[in-house]
C-alpha cells in the first residue's frame, strides 16, 4: 500500500516503474488526474511480464461522474472495450505515422460486483439489513450498484431497465422528427425522435459533438438520416435566430441554407417548467400500454448517461441546474415539447404526393 492522498502526491512516484497500480474507492479522486499520472508510471522491460491497472470502487462520491463516463457508460458491464477519451468519447488510437497507426491503444472492463457476489457477507444478513435501512438512493448505489443515482438528481424516475430499449428497424409509417440545442465553446445535442402508433416516443439516434461550427453541424445532420426518409420537422434553439450584432445570417439561417431545415423551439414564460413536467410524465408508465412513453435507444450512450444525473437547481427544483451538463436535456425537451402526434393516416414516404404544400410558410416546409 502507498501513499497517495492529493493530486499533487503522485509526484512521489515520478521515475518509478510499476508492472500493476490498483486504486481503492477510485470516485474518491474528484477528477482523473491522479489514476492518469499513474498509468504513465506502468511500464516493463520484460517481455512476458504483462502490466495492469485495476479500481475497485463504489457508485457516489465526488468523482462519481467521470468515474461512470470512463468505465461504465461507453460499454455493457463483463465487456472489453476500447479506452476512450474521457470528455470526448473518442476511441484512443495510435497517432498517424505509428507503426500501430489506427489501432486502439488498450481496453478497458467494467466488473459490478453485487453483495450477492460476496457469500461471507450474506451469510448472516446483518451487512444486508444495514444496507436495506438506508435512504434510497444510497440504497441503490451500494447494494444494487446502481450507477444511474445521483443525489438530488431531477429525474429520479429514469431506469435505464425500462427507459432503454434495443434498437429495431422503425416502421417508414412512423412520423420522424429532430431536436437540436447547438453550442459551439460547449457541446451541440442533436436527437432524433420517432413516433409510434401508441404514442411512445423513441429516441433512435444521438449526435453529441463540440467545437462545430452550424454550417458544418447541418451536414452532419444531413448525413446522418440519409437513410431516414422524411423527417417532418426540426426543432432548434431559438437564440439561434438571433443575429447578436452581426449583419449576416444567423446562425439558424446558416444552418437552413443548407438544406437543414428547422422551426425556433418554444422559449416563452414558464416553458422551462412546463417541458421539466412533461418529460416527469414522458418517463411514468402508460397505464393503458403498461410501457413508457419514452425510450432510448442504447446506442444513446450520451442521453442515457446524462439524464439521470442530471442535478435540480438548489434554487429553483422546479428546474435543473443549468451549470451541470445539460445540452442533451434541452434538446429533449425541445423536442417533446413540440406536442408530437402519430400520423393516423399511414403516412408512407413509398406513396407519390402531388404537390408539396409547406405547413409552415415562412420556413418553407
């Protein structure tokens, strides 16, 4: 066992060499600093001595969210994946001109290990029945490992075992649309929702990216649901319309020009508050269908990691803390706030139409 308490101690260890570094209660750490410095420090001039890097940890803690964006969200729990890039989400490769060039530089795993697991323990129920009497969400952290708890969290209700669904082909039938909340010093969350023939909404695709400029964005967008048919409307921002000094297009327009086409999202008095309630009754179960009214598809990994950490506002819990992560959320709730029905009608995109008549004239669709 060593030493190491603050970022600052893993300077100890500068020059030394290490064939395996574990960390005990790795969310204790409140950033990656230290168990990244310390993976610097594994190395082996012996061929057949392989090295190794371990945690064991529980869910909670100050570190729990790069934790669970590193370990648990980019892949299923007893599978190998490639590292990633902790912010990201970037496969880690080899650089260009190495003679490893594209491949991915290690793997990482998830292990959840549950009380169950530990046959001593359960044997007398005393361990058990402790944690059986904590408060909830410290309850389903530490007995059930549940990772998807965060202390006061906006949306308590979301269980990725109901709220997660595998994806499928979706119907041509389906009415198709998109939500977009653009940022570029941040992150830009675009989704893509479709509608069943019980109301359900499903989210069936994800684009979580940074540092992209609107025009670019919109062919990103394009790109992505070539194969989609129609998408019947878009749904963006409307500080997006504003042109904040500039003489140009804004970059709403921008993004229209290209093909890309949207509606301003509703910014009024109170929407903030109306479109938390409805995304509380998107995530309850239909009491006719026994089904909830939204689902992700899991290949949503940022949606699905975000949404249920998502934190209130200590000032306001009638809203979310517009400090924390909250570009996937907005364009959520753009979305569903846009009052989405199914076409009774069998809408097809197989069927010819006569003319196009634009529902909305002044964005021409």
């Amino acid at each position: 066992m060593s030493y190491l308490d603050r970022d600052e101690d893993v300077l100890r260890y500068q020059g030394l060499a290490f064939s395996w570094v574990g960390f005990d209660e790795l969310t204790q750490w409140p950033t990656p600093f230290a168990w990244n410095y310390m993976r610097s420090r594994l190395r082996s001039a012996a061929p057949d001595l392989p090295i190794y890097m371990r945690a064991t940890t529980n869910p909670g803690g100050i570190g729990h969210y790069w934790v669970k964006k590193t370990f648990i969200d980019p892949s299923p729990p007893n599978k190998s994946f490639p590292a990633t890039d902790t912010e990201t989400g970037e496969v880690l490769k080899f650089p260009e001109g190495h003679v490893n060039e594209g491949k991915h530089l290690f793997k990482r795993k998830f292990i959840p290990a549950l009380l169950k697991d530990n046959p001593y323990l359960m044997k007398t129920g005393d361990y058990e029945a402790n944690l059986l009497s904590l408060p909830e969400h410290q309850r389903k952290r530490l007995l059930e490992g549940n990772w998807d708890v965060a202390e006061g969290a906006a949306f308590p209700e979301f269980d990725r075992n109901i709220h997660v669904v595998e994806p499928y082909k979706i119907p041509t039938t389906w009415t198709k649309f998109r939500a977009c909340d653009y940022g570029y010093g941040s992150w830009s969350a675009v989704l893509w929702f479709a509608i069943t023939p019980a109301e359900q909404l499903v989210v069936y695709r994800e684009l979580y990216v940074s540092k992209v400029l609107a025009v670019d964005l919109a062919h990103m967008v394009l790109e992505a649901e070539e194969n989609d048919g129609t998408i019947r409307y878009g749904v963006l921002d409307s500080s997006l319309w504003h042109k904040r000094g500039d003489t140009g297009p804004s970059l709403a327009e921008q993004m229209i020009l290209q093909g890309c086409r949207w509606r301003p999202s509703d910014r009024t008095k109170g929407s903030r508050v109306a479109s938390k309630n409805e995304l509380h009754r998107r995530l309850q179960i239909d009491e006719f269908t026994g089904e909830p009214r939204l689902v992700f598809f899991n290949n949503c990994k940022s949606s699905i990691a975000q949404l249920p950490i998502l934190p209130l506002d200590k000032n306001n819990p009638e809203d979310v803390d517009t400090k924390a992560e909250d570009h996937i959320y907005d364009a959520l709730r753009y979305g569903i706030m846009t009052r989405p029905r199914f076409n009774p009608f069998g809408f097809s995109d197989d069927l010819p139409r006569e003319t196009h008549r634009p529902a909305d004239l002044m964005f021409g669709y």
